[in-house]
C-alpha cells in the first residue's frame, strides 16, 4: 500500500521525503494558505503560488492532489484544467482534487456536477483525485467517471457515527472496524465504520475489475491505516502525526532503553 501525506507544511514534506516512505501529497486550499500565512507571520516573503510550486518539486515523481473550488461542472473544468496548466510543468505530478457531488443540503440539480467534471478532465487526459467520498456507490460513480484515485474518508464516518449516538470522543481516538453497538448496531447506510466503507470499495473494485485506485483519507491514527492495508486500500493518506505514531510503540522504546545500558564500553569504542 501507498503512503501519502496530508499535509501543506514544506518541512514536513521534505522529512517524509528524506526518509523514502512517502509516495505522495494530498493537501486542500485551505492547508495551503494556512501553512503560507505562517511563514508571512515569520516575516517571509513567499507566494501561495510560488510555495506550490516548491512542494511539486519535493514531491517530483510522485502525485500531489490540487483541489478546485468551484462547485458547477463548467468552473470545475475551467480551475481544473487552469491549475493543471499552471502548475504540471513544475514537476509532471499534478492530480485534480474534484468532489463527488457538490451539493448543498437542501440543494438540488447539482448531484452530478463533480460526475460531469471528473469525465470531461479525465477526456482532457488530467489525472483526477475524486474526493469527498462517503459511500461505496459515490465511489463506483466516480471510478465509472474515469477517476484515477477515489478518495473514501474513513475518520469522518467514524466522527459521524459517533456523533449520531451522543458518544464523547477525540478525533484521534480509535474506532473499531467492526462498528458499535448500542442496544442496536450503529452504522451509516450499511456502514458500520470508516474502515468497513474502505473495505466495501476496495471489494466492490476488485470483484469488478476497477482499476481507479482506493486512496482511504482522513485517518487519524496508526491502527486505521492499518485496517485500511488489511482492507485493500491502495493508498492511505495521513498527517504527519500519524506517521509518527506508525513508528512508534513502548516495547521499542524499552528496549532502546535496556540495549543502551547493557552496551558494553568496549563495543562503543568500535562503533
């Protein structure tokens, strides 16, 4: 499975990247700006176009997701193909982030204009990262669309389902991919968690043949990426916390505390 970070933060791009563990970017308008106000804050003169630019060329070879704004199918494929020409030619590694339906609650009569947009970029031959995914069906529309990546977001079903049932909880706390149950069993449509929804898509994709790619997003701790690999994600994406906590476990630490100790002097002046 693919490791992807979430993440607009040069600094900690360039670490995954250091390392050789991290396979791409995903990020939205809204890390970006935050991640460019902070330098501004520090007195540093930078671009929101010029730092984009900057995370494509750390990420050279690999995909970074770059997200439109608009919410008709005609302002999708204007921004799409706009960032694309924009910003491609810095490192050939620019996927269009399109969300599945753009819809307001209450709103009708946009259902399918992330649909129509992610089939007419796709017709453009612009790689395209369908996101905002919260059910097996929005993700077989997307990947039948012709989405290279579909992004399911597992946390936020987590967090809803949680959050329909009065359940106190941080988003970091974990859930289990079997679902809850309170007096009945909680689930979301047929989805009892956030891993069981990348579970249902990454089936559904193989049962059928599907080559658009499952990317689980929104995973907010080391066991949900975990499950999601169990489950047949084909990409997981993840803020730098989390993998953090990918490498870390009390027993390694403990064990890092007694071979210290127990290092005998004369070894040490080998080393």
């Amino acid at each position: 499975m693919k490791l992807f970070l979430d993440s607009a933060i040069l600094s900690e791009i360039e670490y995954v990247y250091s390392m050789g563990i991290c396979d791409g970017i995903t990020m939205n308008p809204s890390l970006v700006k935050k991640a460019v106000d902070k330098l501004k804050e520090k007195g540093e003169h930078v671009s929101l176009e010029g730092y984009i630019k900057k995370a494509l060329k750390i990420a050279k070879g690999t995909p970074v997701s770059l997200e439109v704004t608009a919410r008709d199918t005609a302002g999708m494929i204007v921004q799409g193909k706009r960032l694309f020409k924009k910003f491609n030619p810095t490192a050939r590694n620019v996927y269009i982030k399109v969300p599945v339906n753009t819809s307001f609650p209450e709103e009708k009569g946009k259902e399918f204009d992330g649909i129509l947009a992610i089939k007419e970029l796709r017709k453009a031959k612009i790689p395209v990262n369908c996101t905002l995914v919260f059910t097996p069906e929005q993700a077989l529309l997307a990947a039948k669309a012709g989405a290279n990546f579909v992004s399911p977001f597992a946390g936020r079903i987590d967090d809803l389902l949680r959050k329909e049932n009065k359940m106190k909880f941080d988003k970091s706390d974990y859930f289990p991919i079997e679902g809850l149950s309170k007096g009945k069993h909680l689930d979301d449509n047929g989805i009892v968690s956030g891993v069981d929804l990348i579970a249902q898509t990454a089936e559904i994709f193989r049962i059928h043949g599907i080559k658009s790619e499952v990317l689980a997003a929104s995973l907010r701790n080391a066991r949900q990426v975990r499950e999601c690999a169990l489950a047949g994600a084909d990409i997981a994406t993840m803020g730098f916390e989390t993998f953090k906590e990918m490498a870390t476990h009390k027993l390694t630490m403990d064990g890092m505390v007694k071979f210290t100790e127990d290092s005998p002097k004369e070894y040490d002046d080998l080393v």
